[in-house]
C-alpha cells in the first residue's frame, strides 16, 4: 500500500501505520504519529466500529465529539474480522505497513490468526505494539482494563483527594489512557529507529497500568525511603512548600516559591517579609514542618485582592504562579493560541471542528493536520484499491459484508 497522496509534512512522513484500536489509549498513540506525519489506517470492526462513535452526548451534527478529537488525521475502513475475506484484507493491509497497533484483549489477535508471530513472516521489519490493561505477563496479564482501574490499583487515588479519611478520588482525565497512547507512540519511534539500524522489526508492549504507575515517582521516592505510603494533599507537594493552590479574593491561583529566591520574591509580594526571620521557615524542611501555619499566613494576605492581581505581582517578581481554569478559559487563553494547541479540521458532517494540536514542535517540519477523523468506512474503496483489489473484488466484498463501504 502506498501512502495517501495527499501532501503532508512532519518527520514521519512516509511510515504506514495500522491501527486496530477501540476508545481511547490506542487511538491517542495512532493520533500522535498521524500528526507527526505517519500515514494511519484506522481498521474499525464490522458491525459497530470504534465505541465511542456512540459516545453521545456530547455531539457536533450528530457526530460524536469524543470520537472526532482522538481519530483526525486518519483514514478509516470497516472490516469483518470473523470474515475470512475481511481478515485477508488486514492481512495484505499489514504486509505493507510499517506498524501495527492495537489494544485487543490478551489472545484476541492470535485467535485471529493476527499475532506477530504470523505477521512478522511474512513482514520481518513490522513493529507490533499492543496495549493491555495489564501487560502480556503477571498474573494480571488476562484481566481487562479501564483507566479507573489502572488509577485505582496504581495508586494514584490513595494520593488524589482532599485529605486522609476522604472519599477515593480519581484524576479528573484519563491519565492512564492517555498516556498508554503516549508510551505506545514512544516505543515505536525507538523500535523504528533500531529497524533503521538493523532492519528488524520487534514486539513493543505496554499497558494502562505502567501507564499509571509512572505519575507516582515522587510518591514512590517516598515508599523507598521512609517504607510508609503517601496519602492525598489536596493540591500540596509531597516535598515541597509552598506550592499549591491557594484562594484569592475571586478564585484560586497556584504558587511555586520552592526555591529560596522565589520563597524571598513571594514574601516581598505579599508584604510578609518578616516570615524570613522565622525560624520555622527558614528552610524548605522547615516549611513542610509548618506548612498548615505557613499556608494560613499566604492565604490571609492573598484574600486581599484578585488572581489576576496576584498572577501580575508574582510575575513581575519571578515568582512561578497560574490561575486555576476551567477548560474553557484554558482553550481561550493566549498562550494556547501561540502554540497552535487550538486548531480546525474539516469533518464532511459536522463541519470545521476544533480540536487540540500536536503538543511537540519541530524546526524541520511540524505535522500538517490533513483530515478529520473518518465517517464509519469512509476510506474503505479508496485503501482496497491501494491494496490491489479491483471494483469487482470490492463490490463482492462489500455484498458479502467482508467491508462496508461508505454510505452502504
């Protein structure tokens, strides 16, 4: 299969990748090497597609927004996979392709007749990456997995929460989705640049949960150094103060004075110079001593005025400071322009739609959004035509629901 003509930028120009994902963590590492530039065919199940195609609300014209915003750049076919004629077209799309990734459950690709042991016979130089909830080993290995779960066995919500004897709180987006799909990115750049070297492909494998347990280094220095476990501090740091949200006269605003400059710069600010002659924050190990008092003291002089008064003030001083915001006024705000996070891709039904923009920039070339993400089967023809098939086979296909076919 030859890449889409369509011209594009970005330093994966040229990589064809196949995406056999459903939801979220897969489609977000397909999503990360599209806007690099890499040619992605997103393979959706027939009947039914990507679940979250019926993730409705929320929707733009009736097309589901969740879908939409994890699946631009790429093309999308519909294929029976219990259809032998359906899998022999997986099969000539992979023997093409320069990766796979997918995020079956454990055994579902080998049942197929699609593990790696198969495909990389016929395609030695194929980098295979699967994502699990658990990883292929351990005696988790067979368990299915959610994002909650991962957060929850991870960790993550002893640590999230207001305080000791509170309710269990999970991080409010799918960290461990998310960054499954930004690991499984991750390892296939590497595995592409030893192919690059040796000209072999290989196995790459993780999972929501090493996904999960990634975000807990601190809390894990902690375990290692004292054998006791960490527990939920509001928005405070384990091991340093101040730094956290502290309220202001119309909202909140984040505070990072946890060097001895920014500590000297913030107590100039707020007026409360003479907390550099207390003894009980003379040091950071002092001030995590006294944190509670510490932070009464902050929060008496910072309800005296606004956040953007504050965010000012802390600025001028260079004094590491933020507004806490909603989405919204996160999606506003200038800096997120200036970086090109905000952008619009053309979807036939739902119109010009935003969505948020690769977060890496590169000198050479950044990624070219191309496309947004596919109607159910869109690009079904258009991809069995690249694979050989002619019109007849297509349409033969399509009769004997191997494929859908768009608006079929």
């Amino acid at each position: 299969m030859q890449p889409s003509p369509t011209p594009r930028k970005g330093p994966l120009s040229g990589l064809v990748v196949v995406e056999l994902t459903n939801v979220m963590a897969g489609p977000v590492g397909g999503l990360l090497l599209a806007d690099m530039g890499a040619e992605v065919v997103k393979v959706e199940r027939l009947p039914g597609g990507d679940d979250t195609r019926r993730a409705i609300p929320p929707e733009i014209q009736g097309e589901s927004a969740t879908f939409m915003i994890v699946n631009r750049n790429k093309r999308g076919i519909a294929v029976d996979l219990k259809h032998p004629d359906g899998l022999q077209v997986v099969r000539r799309l992979i023997d093409k392709a320069d990766v796979v990734i997918e995020n079956f459950r454990p055994g579902t690709m080998e049942k197929l007749g699609l593990g790696y042991d198969v495909l990389r016979a016929s395609n030695p130089g194929l980098i295979y990456c699967k994502i699990t909830g658990f990883g292929l080993n351990g005696p988790y290995a067979k368990r299915a997995g959610y994002d909650l779960i991962a957060q929850g066995m991870s960790g993550i919500m002893s640590l999230t929460g207001e305080g000791p004897g509170r309710p269990p709180v999970k991080v409010g987006v799918p960290i461990g989705d998310v960054t499954a799909g930004i690991l499984a990115s991750t390892g296939v750049l590497a595995a592409y640049i030893e192919r690059l070297r040796t000209g072999e492909g290989q196995y790459v494998d993780t999972s929501l949960y090493e996904a999960s347990l990634v975000h807990t280094y601190w809390q894990v220095a902690m375990a290692f150094a004292t054998g006791e476990s960490a527990g939920p501090m509001g928005s405070a740091h384990p091991v340093a103060a101040p730094y956290q949200a502290i309220p202001t006269q119309d909202g909140w605003i984040n505070i990072g004075a946890v060097s001895q400059a920014t500590w000297v710069g913030m107590t100039r600010v707020l007026q409360l110079e003479h907390l550099l002659e207390d003894e009980r924050f003379a040091s950071n190990r002092e001030r995590m001593a006294h944190r509670d008092l510490l932070i009464s003291i902050i929060t008496e002089a910072m309800r005296s005025n606004t956040t953007d008064y504050w965010v000012e003030k802390f600025e001028q001083a260079g004094v590491p400071a933020g507004p806490v915001r909603k989405i919204k006024d996160m999606l506003e705000d200038p800096q997120t322009l200036a970086r090109d996070m905000v952008i619009e891709v053309d979807h036939p039904v739902a119109g010009q739609v935003q969505a948020l923009g690769l977060p890496i920039k590169f000198s050479h070339g950044n990624g070219v959004t191309r496309r947004g993400a596919p109607q159910y089967g869109e690009h079904t023809a258009e991809v069995l035509q690249e694979l050989g098939y002619s019109s007849e086979d297509i349409a033969a296909l399509s009769a004997s629901q191997a494929v859908q076919l768009h608006g079929r």
